[in-house]
C-alpha cells in the first residue's frame, strides 16, 4: 500500500498516493462541508493493486457546519434557499445559474492539473456532489486532456456555460462515468437524468448507474467504477 502524503500544489492543498514511476493520475475532489481526507479510502478500494497515482485536493474555502466542526468547499452554498427551492418541488433550483465562486473554483482545479500534467500522461478528473460539478467544468473548459471523467451523485449547474464548454469540444473528448442515487434528498435524481442526457445529446460514452439510495457511494457503484477505470485505455 503506497503511504498518503501532504503536498501543496499551486493554489490546492492535497492528499497524494505516488511512486516515482507511475504516468497515470486519478484527481478526486470532495463535496461540501467534506475535506481531502473523506474519500481517500477510494485508493485502495478502487485501486487495489495500486495502479494509479492518486490526488484529493481539499476545497478552497472553508464552511462552518455546526459548532465546534468546519468543514471546506469549492464555492459557497446558499443551503437555506437550497432547501426552500426543494420542498417547492423545484428540483433543479441552480441548473441555469453560476454560483458565486464557481468559475474560480474551476480555475484553481485547471492551475493544479496543469502541473500534475507536467508529470502525468494520462490523467482521470472527478469527483463527489459539489467536487464533481467543479470537475466537470473543469473537464469542459481546460485545454488539457482529460483521460476521464467521474461524476458521483452530481447534477447540471451552470448549463449556458457547460453547453459553451462541451461545444468547443467536438468531438467527443472523454468517456464519462456517473452514479446517481434514486432517492438522493441533497440533489434530486431528475437532475442526473439531465446530465446523463447532457452527456447523451453531445455523443458522449456514457456509465450511467443508478441505484436505489441516497447521497451516497454504495459498493455496486465501487464495483461499477473499478471495472471503468480498469477498461480505460
């Protein structure tokens, strides 16, 4: 099992998992109110015979969540409007906004992978609910090439920019893997049927598992999600 390792890398604190040798790299960034720890056990779930060299950044900002626990974020969250718009019945409140800190977020991403890719000839982008909307307009606007993308428990935000991004990007420019809980209480499941169309509209490959929980990484998508990064060539 290769050690976790602190490192600081242009703007973005990380935890790593490297060897001197490896040329492919796995970025996973978390979700909000998270850190770069939650979802380092992925490693060696997903890579148990330590395959890749892997990247989980912790969030920019910080956030407090409760007394005595802050957590970090890639842009801030108006939680209480959040709530408010889902007992509405508005099930995708942010789909034609770009929150504050958005685009920096992605900048910040774009400034860290463009140092990675010094080192790395293939390199996956993902992440969990808020770090996957980062990574994936991340993937739609960099000029770096992304091997993959992995989008757990995500939703469209930002549309007008995200369809701007992907057309510069025709053709197709990566596979995409996504997972989406059917009963997700944080973001609705009709939101990721409209990514995964997003994804279907543009030509895009597409993983699209679906499964009957919550905001959550259940085994079946751990299983799922090792097969497609063992297939990625």
């Amino acid at each position: 099992m290769i050690p976790t390792t602190f490192q600081r890398i242009r703007d973005l604190d990380c935890l790593t998992l490297q060897t001197p040798h490896h040329k492919r790299a796995i970025v996973f960034l978390h979700g909000y109110g998270s850190n770069f720890a939650d979802l380092s056990s992925l490693a060696p779930a997903l890579d148990p015979n330590s395959s890749w060299d892997w990247y989980f950044p912790n969030g920019p900002d910080e956030v407090a969540l409760m007394p005595g626990y802050v957590g970090r974020t890639w842009f801030p969250i108006d939680m209480q409007r959040l709530q408010l718009a889902l007992m509405r019945g508005e099930r995708q409140p942010f789909r034609r906004e770009i929150p504050l800190g958005f685009s920096a977020a992605s900048v910040k991403l774009d400034l860290m992978m463009r140092e990675l890719s010094e080192r790395y000839d293939q390199i996956v982008v993902g992440g969990f609910s808020q770090g996957s909307m980062v990574s994936c307009d991340y993937a739609l606007h960099t000029e770096q090439k992304v091997a993959a993308l992995l989008l757990l428990s995500s939703n469209i935000i930002a549309e007008s920019r995200w369809e701007e991004g992907i057309l510069r990007k025709q053709p197709p420019a990566f596979p995409v893997f996504q997972s989406h809980g059917q009963f997700d209480p944080t973001l609705p499941y009709e939101g990721a049927l409209a990514l995964k169309s997003f994804w279907a509209g543009h030509d895009y490959q597409n993983e699209f598992i679906s499964f009957p929980g919550g905001h959550e990484i259940p085994y079946a998508v751990i299983d799922a999600l090792k097969n497609f990064l063992n297939n990625l060539k």
